[in-house]
C-alpha cells in the first residue's frame, strides 16, 4: 500500500565497521521506526567513501526521509554530518538519528542542527588555535616546521603525504558531488566533455575538461559513479551535436524556460543552425522537438510554448 501524502517515506541506513558484526540490532530499530527500505553497508567509521551511502543519497526523493539509528552510523565527524544533511536539504529530503534530537523536518530539529553547526565552528577554531601555537612553541624551540622526513625526500614520508592527499581529494568530491555529478550523468557519455564542462561553467561552476575527467573517473575507481560515464562520446554530425546539448540542458534543469535554454546558450556563445549568435524561443523549441521525436526524455512544461 502506498504512504499517503502527508507521511514522509522513510529510507533507513545501516553500517558496521567489521565484517563479523551484525546489522540485527540497526536493523530491528529500523524496522520498527517505519523504513519502507533498508541499506546496509559494510566500512570504517574514519572514511567518507561509502559507496552506499552514496547511492542513497543520489537516489533518495523529495519528501523522503534518511534514517539512521545514530549519528555516528552515518557521519565521522560533525563537519561531515552537515555536509551530509545540506546535501539532502538541496535534493529537499530530510535527515533522522533516532537515538539523537535530530529530524530537519522538525523545528526542533533544526535547531538541535544549528547547535551541531555552531559546534562544528568551535571545533574547528580550535584546532586551529592549537595548531597555530603548536608551529610557535616547536619555532622559539628551535625546530623547523613541516615533516622532516619530507625534507629529507624520505621515500615512506612522500608515499604517506601521497596517500594523505589523494585521501583529502577523494573527501573534497564526495562532499561537492552533489553539485555537479548530477549534469554529468545527464550528459555523458551522449556528450563531449567540452559541452559538459561548458554546462556546468554556465551554473557557476569552473571546471577543465582534463580536471572534470580525473574527478568521475576517481569517483568511478571507487564504484560511487558508473564505469559507462567515462565512455567516448559518439561522433555526432553538427546539427545533431547541438539538437543533444540543448536536450541536455533541458534534462539538467526542468525548470527552464526555452528563453532561458536560448540565453545560456548565448552565454555559451554557441551557434544557431544559420550560423548565428542570438537564439529565439522557436529556435530552442524546434531543438526540443526534434529531440524528443529520436526518443531522448526532454521535460514537457508549459514553459515549451512560444
């Protein structure tokens, strides 16, 4: 039977740190609390790459409602939880630990959010402060900063930098997904990277072709994205080349109108079919319509009509 529409679904998560615990206990309390579904997944509490969990943030709807059954079942750190929550907030999903006074769709638990975030600041404040004094007291002692087997271009030092770094990128588009990954499985791999990066640089979001590729392709070594996006983009002839991206664009923004389809096109400073720089409504529609006609899903919206 299906929820009615005034009681959000609810979609549990489970994790353990080791292969020979068991969900059971996770699972019972989610069970009871009304998950109509429940993931399980298998990782350290210390990292951030849970594939999983990753894919039911991707997948979770709005209204929905991630459920865990405490905080440190879902995040490492307070910093993380948040990220993890205004990713959910953009997707308009909410976030619940039942063991914790946390529920966004609750004032109650907005606030108890507010105070994890004011937390989190002071946290990170002082390790900044302590940071700081740390590098001033080794100084006045006399000794150098920085990791002195770095300066000795010790092998081991340089393979655990490598690694602490590749780590922290890793962390970084995790957190950021979100933002772009969305456009990149629209597009790709129908379209070039160029047009992909063109897209996203249009919403504000500067990348290169080379950068945009090692990060999916980083996201696709840790089975968080699908191997198919890192295909070549077939050769399409010019008109069908520009009939797709601007499918494309439609697909990534439902919301928009073929003005403002035509306008970022503009932006883009792509070409019309006769060659020219300023795209009308019709223009844009007759694109649209050529593009569904070959099967590709493009929105319908009142805001199609000229």
């Amino acid at each position: 039977m299906a929820p009615s529409p005034s009681r959000k679904r609810l979609i549990g998560y489970a994790r353990v740190s080791t292969e020979d615990q068991v969900h059971d206990a996770q699972l019972d309390e989610l069970r009871a609390a009304g998950c109509a579904e429940i993931h399980q997944e298998h990782g350290s509490g210390a990292s951030r790459a849970r594939p999983v969990l990753a894919r039911v943030i991707r997948e979770i709807r709005p209204g929905e409602v991630l459920v865990v059954v405490r905080l440190d079942r879902l995040a490492r750190s307070v910093s993380h939880l948040l990220e993890v929550i205004e990713t959910l907030e953009a997707k308009r999903a909410h976030f619940r630990s039942l063991r914790d006074p946390i529920d966004t769709s609750t004032p109650q638990g907005m606030f108890s959010l507010q105070v994890l975030g004011a937390v989190a600041q002071l946290e990170r404040s002082l390790i900044s402060e302590r940071t700081k004094a740390g590098i001033k007291a080794a100084k006045a002692r006399g000794k150098k900063p920085g990791n002195p087997g770095m300066r000795e271009r010790q092998p081991e030092a340089i393979r655990k930098i490598a690694v602490a770094r590749e780590k922290i990128y890793l962390d970084e588009l995790i957190a950021g997904a979100g933002q772009w990954m969305p456009t990149v499985r629209r597009m790709r791999p129908q379209h070039p990277w160029e047009d992909v990066v063109r897209v996203l640089a249009d919403s504000g979001q500067p990348w290169t072709v080379a950068r945009l590729r090692r990060a999916v392709g980083k996201l696709v070594s840790q089975h968080m994205a699908d191997p198919a996006l890192l295909r070549p983009a077939p050769r399409k002839n010019p008109e069908d080349r520009l009939m797709t991206l601007i499918a494309g664009i439609a697909m990534t923004d439902p919301s928009l109108s073929l003005r403002d389809i035509g306008a970022q096109l503009e932006r883009m400073r792509e070409r019309t079919p006769r060659g020219g720089l300023t795209w009308s409504a019709s223009s844009v529609k007759k694109q649209l319509d050529r593009a569904r006609k070959v099967g590709l899903a493009v929105p319908m919206s009142p805001q199609d009509e000229v």
